[in-house]
C-alpha cells in the first residue's frame, strides 16, 4: 500500500509486516511514493526477482504510529466542508470506550405531552408537534355516558349482593371512629371473598365484641380465625388483623391512618382496599376502588387499556390508572358500588347475561363469551 493513501488513514495498523529487500542505490526510487511493493501476505514471499531466484529478506514489524500530518489535512478538509455548520467527529477506536457515555448522555429524550384538544395542539410549536404522543386511554371511549346510563337503569331495577353487604356498610350503626375500623377491618377480609360471606365474618366480629381494635389486640388470633372463617386467606388475614389493631391502637389513637400512603404500609391492605377506607372512612377521594368486577368490566367495555397499547390491562391496578385517565372525578366513588353490582348480577364472570344486558349493543364483548341460557342472576 503506498504512503501516499495515509493521507486519507489516521493510524497505521498496529503491527504491519513489510518485507525488506536488497536493492542497488541506481534503482533506488527519488520518489518514495513511487516505490512498489509487493503485499506482505504472499503465499511464497520468496519467490520474487530475476529468473525466478529467491532474493534473501527480513520480515520486521513496525508499531503503529499517528501521522501528524494526514490528521492536520483531515482537519482542515473538514472545517472547509462544515462551512460553518456543526460538525460531530468519530472518536478515535481507542477514545470510543470513554466518549460513548458522554454521546448518549448529551441526548434529552422528547417529553410525552397528552393533549385533549385541538386548541392545546394549535399553541405548540412544529417541533414540539413532533414530540407529542397522542394515548387512547387519555380520550374517553365513545358513547361511555351512554353505557353508564344504561348500567345505572339496570342496576335500579335489580338489587345485587353489594348494595346491603359492600364493604362500606360495615359497621354503619357505630360511631364514626369506630366504623372506620369496621370499614378498615371489613376491606381487609373482602380480597379473594364474595360480599356474603364477607358481611358474616363481620357481623360475627361485632358480635363477640372483636371489631374494635383494643379488643382484637388482645383476643386470641385462634378465635379471631375461627370468627372470620371461611374469608379467603383467613389464617393470614387474622395475623394481620391484630397487627394492624396494634399498629392503629400505638400510632393512631385507635383510629385509621387518614394518608393513602400510611394505608397502603398496613399489612395486607393494598390500592383496593386503601382507596375504598379513605373514600368511605375519609371521604377523601384519591382514587377509583377497582376490584375484580370493576377490573373485568371495563376491560369487557374497551374503557382501559395498558399504557401505550390496545391490549386489556392486566391487574385491577392498571385498570385503575388507565380508568382514572379519563373518567371524571365525581363517577370515582360510585362507579365501584355499580359496576360491581352489575358484575354480580348480569356482567358475571362466567356466562355473562349478554341476552338481556340492555348496552349490550354498545359492548364490543357481547356474546363472545358463553352467555348463560337463563335469566337468574348470580349472586
């Protein structure tokens, strides 16, 4: 490779075989870029000269080193074509480890921006437009206050299991610190638990005295089992009932905690749970209570859906986040009561009552589940 091509390599390789040959000083080239030579990668690297007889040679390596000058050419040719404009150069191989951190940590991601209306998009600049990502779960879904309409005319003409058993109707005749940690205690036990067999565990509580927290703290956790049983999980409940009592009775006076965040470091109480105490106990309204109805509903609907997607949320807690998107803030508290009642009674969890769901229309769910042949509701 002759000289003359470095003015377009910053480095030579780092160990570059050259032959060395015996030449005579007439034959001797004035100009070294005229000079040939062979590639140093011959398969017979002595088989060269006149006659074909083999001319005696030394193979030697030479360390790498950086042409000053080549890099001064490369320099100035690039400053002629930038022209004044902004010009990035690669590192060298050896620099790359260092600079790649500092490239990409230069880079500031595009913020998200939500928009709800053309008139917020009409005050962005062009480039702004470009970092805007538009989400569906953000627009609320077509013809929703239709449906909601339609599920509350449903709802009054049919009772459903939460509408005497919910959670919020325990403990309704006590004082109000006390029907706290009824409300507190009976959203502990509802987790994987119908509202009937719920509503009994705590009418038996209240009647053994035990739906205080003074008096679970000193009961026997064996009789509290056996006064919440047959509540899901309710070996594990009884433990974190009477850890809750203690930690209510040395921190809150015997009351509930009041702070969403002081709810949710109780043991066993999850977003569920937390959101209902400080809707009902607080009326503190911080947050939708999605169960396992409110959960299969709105996903049945089309009303949520995982962030940046189309595809169903996967937890009620997602569905929670997605639903809060959009729903306004006064159906927060009762679209719980509701959407459970109507998931107890026709939007069931197997063999929903499509036939007589009067938004069945409207639901892009209908009939693609095993409907149920007959009209009896499912409590």
């Amino acid at each position: 490779m002759p000289l003359c091509l470095l003015r377009n390599t910053a480095l030579l390789p780092l160990f570059v075989p050259l032959r060395i040959q015996t030449i005579s000083s007439a034959k001797m080239p004035r100009n070294r870029s005229s000079f040939k030579r062979e590639t140093p990668f011959d398969k017979n690297p002595g088989s060269e000269g006149s006659g074909g007889s083999s001319v005696p040679e030394f193979r030697v390596f030479v360390r790498k080193k950086r042409v000053k000058k080549t890099l001064e050419v490369m320099d100035k040719e690039v400053k002629e074509e930038s022209s004044g404009k902004k010009f990035v150069k690669l590192p060298d191989i050896e620099d790359f480890s260092y600079v790649k951190d500092d490239m990409y940590s230069q880079s500031t991601p595009a913020e998200t921006v939500h928009l709800t209306g053309e008139k917020a998009l009409s005050q962005l600049t062009q480039k702004e437009i470009k970092s805007v990502s538009f989400s569906d779960s953000v627009r609320p879904p077509l013809n929703w206050e239709k449906v909601l309409e339609g599920i509350r005319k449903m709802r009054s003409s049919e009772d459903a299991p939460v509408d005497s058993m919910g959670c919020e109707k325990a403990g309704s005749s006590l004082p109000a610190k006390e029907r706290r940690f009824a409300v507190l205690v009976s959203s502990l036990l509802s987790s994987q638990t119908k509202d009937q067999v719920n509503h009994g565990a705590i009418q038996r509580l209240l009647q053994n005295g035990l739906l205080a927290p003074d008096a679970i703290d000193t009961a026997n956790e064996e009789t509290i089992k056996s006064l919440i049983y047959p509540v899901g999980f309710y070996t594990r409940k009884a433990s974190n009932l009477k850890k809750i009592a203690k930690i209510c009775l040395s921190k809150y006076d015997g009351d509930v905690p009041s702070s969403l965040e002081e709810l949710l470091l109780l043991p066993g109480i999850g977003p569920k749970m937390a959101h209902l105490v400080m809707n009902v106990a607080w009326n503190n309204v911080q947050g939708i209570c999605v169960d396992t109805h409110v959960h299969r509903i709105c996903n049945r609907l089309g009303w949520v859906s995982r962030p940046g997607t189309k595809q169903e949320t996967r937890t009620p807690e997602e569905t929670r986040e997605s639903l809060q998107l959009w729903l306004p803030k006064e159906e927060w508290v009762p679209i719980n009561p509701l959407l459970v009642g109507f998931g107890q009674t026709i939007c069931t969890p197997l063999r929903p009552r499509c036939a007589i769901c009067a938004v069945s229309d409207l639901c892009p769910s209908a009939f693609k589940e095993a409907s149920s042949p007959s009209s009896t509701a499912k409590k």
